[in-house]
C-alpha cells in the first residue's frame, strides 16, 4: 500500500511532503517506497514530533528535510523554498531553553573538519560544492551539517551560517 502522493509539474515529481510518523506508517518502508518511485525528487517530512533521535533515523534513511508541524507557517514556506533551492533545512520551533542557554559552543570546541565546512558554508558554497572541495560525498557534508545545527543549536542553514560569520576566521 502506498501512503505517500506525488505532486508533478510538467511530468516531474519535485517534492514530496509526507508525515512519515502518521499512525500505521513504517517510515523505513514508506522513505525506500517514495525514494523507488521519485529518485530525484526531495522528501520532506512534516510532522508533530520533534524529537532528535526520530530525524536523526530519518536522515540516515534518506530523508532530505525536516519540518515541525508547530513552526508558524511563514517559516514553513520559508524552509521550502530552501529546500527547492538545495538547501538542508530542519525546521524545528526554538525552544526558549535553548535560547536562553548561557553555555554556547564556540569554535574551538568544534573538529577541524567541522570548522573546514562552517568556513565553506560561510562563503555561500553548496553541499555538493563543499564535497568537491573536501573530497567528501555531499550526503557526508549533509550529515555533517546537520550536526553541525544541532551542537550550534541554530534550526536552518542561514542561521548556521550566521553563526559562522560571527566566529570570524
């Protein structure tokens, strides 16, 4: 059974928006299902659950992106066109722990590699960019940069790149 549609523009199937959570889903299944069916095309999961552990499995499974049903829906739209535009988003709802937290990383504390792809995201570069320049699959950059949001607790792309900016070199 098939639990996921497609939205198609002139024959080609873009995005594809699904809960993968929904009751009675096995996310394993329905993400190899809709990654068979759309090869190219982006998979998003939208979804009540905010929980680390749950997108971590998802990404690793092959989902490209990441929305909290709670965001206000002008991020959301704001974290789809990011996605249409390449970028690896997980948009999540800022909890006010997380904002208030005295105790914020800093560059040092982050691998060489970690600070090698903040510098390349810094000057504007792609996933895919970035991997040709660091030898590394753009998946890796991916999971890196995914990583890379959670310990800098910033929940886009932009923001992860603001934050680059401020570390300066």
């Amino acid at each position: 059974m098939q639990v996921f549609a497609t939205i198609s523009q002139n024959g080609v199937q873009d995005l594809i928006m699904l809960d993968l959570f929904f009751l009675g889903i096995d996310p394993r299944e329905t993400l190899a299902a809709a990654r068979q069916s759309c090869p190219k095309s982006l998979i998003v999961n939208v979804s009540m659950l905010d929980n680390q552990a749950n997108i971590d499995k998802l990404f690793e499974q092959g989902a490209d992106a990441y929305i909290v049903k709670s965001v206000p829906a002008t991020e959301m739209l704001e974290a789809l066109m990011a996605i249409k535009a390449g970028e690896f988003v997980i948009a999540r709802k800022k909890a006010s722990s997380e904002e208030d937290s005295p105790e914020q990383p800093e560059i040092k504390d982050l691998s060489k590699r970690q600070r090698e792809i903040l510098l390349l995201l810094r000057e504007g570069y792609s996933n895919k960019e970035i991997g040709r320049k660091l030898a590394l699959s753009p998946f890796t950059v991916r999971n890196h940069i995914s990583l890379l949001m959670r310990v800098l607790r910033v929940h886009s792309r932009f923001e992860l790149a603001t934050k680059a900016a401020s570390f300066g070199q």
